[in-house]
C-alpha cells in the first residue's frame, strides 16, 4: 500500500539491491516498479544511473535501508536528500537516518517511510499554497 500511495501521488519508485533474485524481479512488477536494479553488490555506483532513469536530481531522492550495504548510497543521498531507517537497522544507519521507523523491515517500516514522505509532501504544498489548504480543510486549522 505504501508503494501504491506514494505513486498516486507522483512518487517514482525504485528497487535496489543486491540480489539476482526472480522473486525480487517479479514484485516489482507485481507494484508497477520499472526501476529496478538488481545484483548491485555497490549502491553507490547505481546512484548516477537511478537519478538518470528516473529524471530527478539527489534533492528529489528519498532512500530507506538497514544494513552495511546500504551505508554508502545513504551518505551520498543524504546530502541532497532524505533517508530513513527500519527500527531494527543497524545503529549507524540510524544515526543517520532523517527518519527512524517506527517498524521493523518486514514490518510496515516502508509504509511508515511513505507516509512520513507523503506527510512531507503535504506540508510543503500547505506552504506554497496557504489557500488551497484553507479550502480543503474548509478554514479550519
């Protein structure tokens, strides 16, 4: 559902990871995720590719993982971007992480990942346009 919510509200999303696996390959297109690298033993080398294919820039680029092989592409995401990180990832990445979930991987971390991104969202379109939120709200705070 997070996958779904994110994209009903413009959000590309992306796979990445290590592993070759058919079952991986198949849910992405199970979610209607065209962007999916698979057998990336480094992350960080996929980066220029990712933002690329999807037509962002790093600014644009949230990222969520949880273990020794995601450290790198977060460092470089989170300095233009956001990243988060599963209750159970690893303490590093959560020290670092713009966002700690709630959830363990597995667990609706990603949900809670989407929906703090969309919440983001939500906030920032309220600050650009004060009387759209006015009027959805009808007025009320």
């Amino acid at each position: 559902m997070g996958v779904e919510r994110l994209r009903n509200d413009g959000v590309e999303i992306a796979f990445v990871t290590r592993e070759l696996s058919p079952i991986v390959a198949r849910r992405a297109e199970k979610l209607k995720v065209h962007l999916c690298y698979l057998g990336v033993s480094d992350k960080r080398t996929v980066l220029p590719r990712l933002l690329g294919d999807a037509g962002i820039d790093a600014s644009q680029l949230a990222y969520i993982g949880d273990d020794v092989n995601d450290a790198g592409i977060m460092a470089l995401v989170a300095r233009d971007g956001l990243v988060g990180a599963p209750l159970d990832a690893i303490p590093s990445l959560l020290h670092g992480a713009h966002y700690r979930c709630r959830r363990p991987g597995g667990y609706g971390a990603f949900r809670d990942f989407a929906e703090w991104i969309l919440d983001l969202r939500a906030k920032a379109r309220a600050q650009i346009n004060p009387s759209a939120r006015d009027h959805q709200w009808g007025g009320l705070s």
